[in-house]
C-alpha cells in the first residue's frame, strides 16, 4: 500500500502538475484573448475619439454652410429685387423708346413739310432781297439827285448871298 499511495501522490501530484499546466495555458490564451479585446476596444475608443473630433469639426462647417447659406440667401433676394427694379425701369425705357420712335416718325414726317415752307420762305425772302435791293437803289437814286438839287440850291443860295454883298456894297457906297 505504500507504493499505492506513492503512485497515487505521484499521479495526484501529475496530474496537479498537469492541471496547473492546463490553467496556465488556458490563462495565456484568456490573457492574449483579453489583450487582444484590450486593443481593440482602444482602436474603437480611437476611432470613437476621431469620429467625435470629425462631428465637432462638421458640426463647425455646417454652422459656417448654413452662415454662408444665409448671406446668400440675403444677396439672392437683394439680387432678385434689384433684378425686380431694373425690370421695372427697363420697361418705363421701353415705352420712353416707344414715345421716341413714334415722335421721331411724326418729325420724320413733318420735315418735308417743313422743307416745303422753309422753302417757300427762302423764296420769299429772296423776292423781298430783291425788292429792298430795288427799293435801296432807288433810294440812292433819289438821295443822289436830292443830294444834286441841294447842291444846285446851296449854289443859288451861295450866288443870293454874293449878289446880297454886292447890293450891299453898292448900297453902302451911295450912302
């Protein structure tokens, strides 16, 4: 019986030995299992940083988007009444064009006319030219010869006086 306990310890003893050599293994694989879960999760945890740091930075540009998205909101109505205005206006210079274009067609039309009457006058004013021109040479006609009759009269005027001299003298030296 002694060998019986001995053989027993021993394979008690074994099969301890091979039992803390199965724990220890299956620890190892638990360990490496669990280091492995480990870096994982902080890969996760990583990716969790970066997609949080990725949100916040695209929670910013859509903020800036939407910013930006109103401006042009408020340029693209400022536009679209400037557009409405110049609208407006192109419209009133339209029927102003229109005005024009039909009173330039009426002058149009008016300028033979006119022509005709100016012509008419520049006919008639040359008939008058040719009157006055007329009437003044016959002015100068007369004043010539009223001019001659003067002179004739200044003459008899001038003979008057010497002969009124001589009557004089005469009168004087009979005295």
């Amino acid at each position: 019986m002694k060998n019986f306990h001995r053989i027993l310890f021993v394979v008690v003893a074994a099969a301890l030995c091979g039992l803390c050599v199965f724990q220890w293994r299956i620890q190892t694989l638990q360990r490496t299992e669990i280091q492995k879960v480990s870096d994982t999760l902080y890969q996760k945890e990583l990716a969790i940083q970066g997609y949080t740091n990725s949100i916040k930075t695209l929670d910013a540009q859509v903020a800036q988007m939407q910013e930006q998205m109103s401006t042009f909101e408020q340029s693209t109505k400022s536009n679209q009444q400037h557009t409405a205005e110049l609208q407006r206006e192109l419209g009133e210079l339209r029927a102003t064009q229109r005005n024009y274009t039909n009173q330039i067609a009426e002058y149009q039309k008016a300028v033979p006319q006119l022509e005709t009457k100016l012509k008419e006058a520049y006919d008639g004013i040359k008939k008058q030219n040719a009157s006055l021109k007329e009437l003044v040479t016959g002015r100068d006609e007369l004043v010539t010869k009223l001019n001659d009759a003067i002179a004739d009269r200044n003459k008899v005027v001038s003979q008057y006086n010497d002969w009124v001299q001589k009557v004089e003298k005469i009168q004087g030296g009979a005295k």
